[in-house]
C-alpha cells in the first residue's frame, strides 16, 4: 500500500543515505524520485538508496532509480545501491542495470542469483 512507504534521509560520509521502506511501485517511485531530486538540488549529488526494507520494485520503480542516477551524474555526483535483496538484484541482472549501479556490497556478494 502506498501508505507503507517511507524514505528517511541520514548523511554518512560524503553521501545521503535514502533508506526505503515499502514497495517502489508506481505509487510510490515518484516519492522517491522526488526525493533524490530534492537531494540534488540542495547539493547532495553524492547519494546511495539504502533498499534493506524494500520487498518489492516494479518497472517503474527501475525508471525512478534510473531517472535519480541521471540527475546525480548530472550535477557531478553518482547513486549507488545498498542493501537489494535476491528479488531486485535479479530484477537489475535481467535488465542489465547491474551494469550502470554501483551496488554495495560488491556484485560478488550475491553469489550466483
């Protein structure tokens, strides 16, 4: 439901942290695009989307992570992954977006899925 969707914004280091809590669906993916644009706009161009509590993401969910690495890279910053569980990295391996995030932790760490 689009109730149970949440981000939380934490800064370590030298980067925001998005933590996502619920589904990334075509409800929500605008949230969270939203919320990297604002991010970037108020010079967090340095961002990592922490997926730890996320089930679920659809193909519009994909376009919005897509869409917020643009704007990063844009103003001279990069967006990285954390946290996917089996479900979405199989998703990015299909669409081939392994090849565009970078991931954390290593894409080694997720053995053979």
């Amino acid at each position: 439901m689009p109730g149970d969707f949440e981000t939380v914004v934490v800064h370590e280091h030298d980067a925001a942290v998005v933590r996502v809590k619920g589904e990334v669906d075509l409800a929500t993916s605008p949230r969270l695009e939203e919320c990297v644009i604002d991010l970037v706009n108020d010079g967090d161009a340095e961002v990592v989307i922490d997926l730890t509590e996320t089930g679920f993401i659809d193909a519009s969910g994909l376009g919005a992570l897509v869409k917020s690495l643009d704007r990063a890279r844009r103003h001279g910053g990069d967006l990285r992954l954390r946290g996917l569980r089996p479900q979405a990295f199989k998703v990015l391996k299909v669409t081939g977006l392994v090849k565009v995030f970078t991931i954390e932790p290593p894409l080694g760490s997720y053995g053979d899925l």
